[in-house]
C-alpha cells in the first residue's frame, strides 16, 4: 500500500467531498504552502459548499500574499456575507506581516 503524504490526503480528503473533513483540509492546506496544497484552497474557493469557501477564507492569513492573489477577489466578491467577513479578518489579521495579505487591501481600493 502507497504512503500518502499529508498533502495528498488533504487533497484527497477535499476530492472525496465530505462535508466535516473538507474545510478542515481547505484550511490545513493552507499551512503547508506547496503547490499541490495551494491547488486544494484554490479549488476550495470554487466550492459550492459555503463551509469550504469560509474555510479558504481563514486559510489565507497563513499564506503569503503572491501566493493568495488568485483567491482574494474571489472571495472579496463572494456571495455569501460570511465568507466575505472571514477574507477580511484574515487580510486585517496580516497587517504586521512584510510579505502577508494586507498590502492587497491598497491594491483593492
């Protein structure tokens, strides 16, 4: 039997579409940072399951902001009021960080 290593059952637990250990796995991939991880958030911003989407929201405090520039005025947009609150914090909650999300906010207005 093939070793998975973390990432791929991340990946692999986001695939599979369960309800409980997909955002869990949204957001863990976010402390990883490598680019099979960065495939699951990005896909996690495309869910139709709000639970993810908010999931990848919080997950972008962790990531380093040319990484995140795909996801943000994804989410900025997003539909769901939750979502968009979770985006904010997570930018704001960056603020101290050189190479965090915040300097995006400038970009965005």
């Amino acid at each position: 039997m093939k070793c998975l290593g973390l990432d791929q059952m991340l990946f692999h637990f986001y695939w599979k579409g369960n309800p409980r250990l997909a955002p869990r796995a949204v957001y863990a991939s976010s402390l990883i940072q490598n680019e099979q991880s960065m495939d699951v958030i990005r896909e996690g911003t495309r869910s139709s399951i709000p639970e993810i989407r908010v999931a990848a929201a919080a997950g972008l405090r962790n990531i380093k902001e040319h990484d995140a520039s795909d996801f943000v005025d994804r989410l900025l947009q997003d539909d769901e009021v939750q979502v968009r609150k979770v985006t904010l914090n997570s930018i704001l909650s960056g603020i101290d960080m050189a190479d965090g999300v915040q300097p995006m906010l400038k970009s965005q207005s």
